[in-house]
C-alpha cells in the first residue's frame, strides 16, 4: 500500500479492507506475511499517514479476540511498537513456528533467506542497523519520508514489472533454503511472502512450499481451515490498473 509507482492505492486499500471485512468472522488467526506497506518508518511520536482503513480494520479484528501476527517485510521493516500496542498485533521480524490443528508451519516474510543474494543480504544489515536506523530517526519525517517513496520509485513495480517468476526448485533459494530444514525438522507448511510468486509446490516428502503472491496482480491469500491450507485470489471487481 502507498506504493508511489502504482495508480490505484486507494482502491487496492478498499479491496483488503473488503477482504478483512468478510473474513474476520471465520478467522481465528491473521498472519501478514510483510511488505503491507510500500514503505513504513515510526519515530517516536510520528507514524506514516495514511491507511486509515486498514489500521482501523485491523484494530477491529484483534479487538475481536483473533489472533493477529504482523511479518515485518524489507519495505515495512522500520514497524516499531505503534502497530503492536495500537492494533494489538503481535510482530515477527524473523521466521515463526507454530502448530495449528496438529500441523507444524514454518512462516517468514522470506527477505534475507536466499544464501547466494549477496547484494541484498549486506542491505538488510543496514536496514536493521539500530545506529542507522537512530541516525534516520533524525531526519525531520517530511525529507525521510520522501527519500524512502523515492527509493521505492526505483523498484521493479516502478519499470513495469508486476511480479516474479519462480526459478525452480533448483534456482529458487527460498526453497533451498526450506530443503535445509526439513533436514533436520519436520514442516507441514512453509508460508512466505517477498517474493511475490504465486506458488503452492510439494517439498521434501510430504511438505509444502507455498509463496502467497501479492496484492497488486493476484490479489492473493492462503486459507488453512484445520484440515487443508488452500492458495485463493479475492474476487476484487474495482479497478486493477497501474
């Protein structure tokens, strides 16, 4: 969301606030998997405007008892403790484990899993860096903010490109990387995002590798009713253009 190089923000923004709206009665866990936002960073007293309606849904569904799990992505990497203490999200800033009717998931919003992605590996310790992000913090929000949407103008999404293709089980190193582990531990599921993929792959034996796709082309999700998790795509009638 609030990606300067896309046309139709505002109507992408009504379209998960829809998705949520009807969802959130069946829901008893939300996981977003990261990159909600095209680009976030939180000063103490300031928080990016903006997506008013997604907070506020947000904050309705947690409110409501479900238990609402935030990925922070390499764009929304700067989340601090508004979202948690505002939304009552709990927040992930690496991969998370868990069990849910007996099944073992292994989630993660994806960014720095890929061994052999140098490039991107040495940006994320930037990123991370609790002295950059201090000495970003004193930059007045009206500059940063601009730097980091001038940034994000330079992405793929900026040049045409509306997501990825999957390079193979043998080239894709999120999936090489979810091949080390079952080596040693058993998953039912992998779930991630960055990648912006559509893909529902088998793995290992009996696992599953499952990238969730994006909110710009596929409008996308995954469903685990208690038995099964399901890839779907919201049937969105607005406007998808960019």
């Amino acid at each position: 969301m609030g990606a300067p190089a896309l046309k139709n923000n505002k109507e992408r923004e009504l379209a998960f606030v829809s998705w949520l709206n009807e969802i959130k009665e069946d829901a008893s866990h939300l996981f977003l998997m990261g990159d909600i936002f095209d680009f976030w960073f939180e000063y103490k007293t300031v928080v990016p405007r903006g997506f008013t309606r997604t907070l506020g849904k947000i904050a309705e569904i947690s409110d409501s008892g479900v238990e609402v799990h935030f990925f922070t992505g390499n764009h929304d990497v700067w989340v601090f403790d508004y979202l948690p203490n505002e939304l009552g999200m709990i927040l992930h800033r690496n991969e998370f484990r868990t069990e849910l009717s007996g099944k073992k998931f292994f989630l993660a919003h994806g960014d720095g899993l890929d061994a052999t992605d140098k490039g991107y590996l040495l940006l994320k310790k930037l990123f991370t860096s609790k002295i950059l992000q201090w000495m970003f913090a004193r930059i007045h929000p009206n500059f940063a903010l601009s730097f980091g949407h001038g940034w994000s103008k330079k992405s793929r999404i900026s040049k045409g490109v509306i997501g990825q293709e999957f390079k193979g089980t043998t080239n894709e190193g999120m999936f090489i990387f979810a091949e080390s582990i079952l080596r040693h531990e058993k998953i039912d599921y992998f779930i991630f995002g960055h990648r912006h993929v559509l893909i529902d792959s088998p793995i290992g034996e009996n696992s599953r590798y499952i990238n969730l796709g994006d909110w710009i082309k596929h409008f996308s999700y995954g469903v685990f009713d208690g038995n099964e998790f399901r890839l779907k795509q919201y049937n969105y009638q607005g406007p998808r253009g960019h």
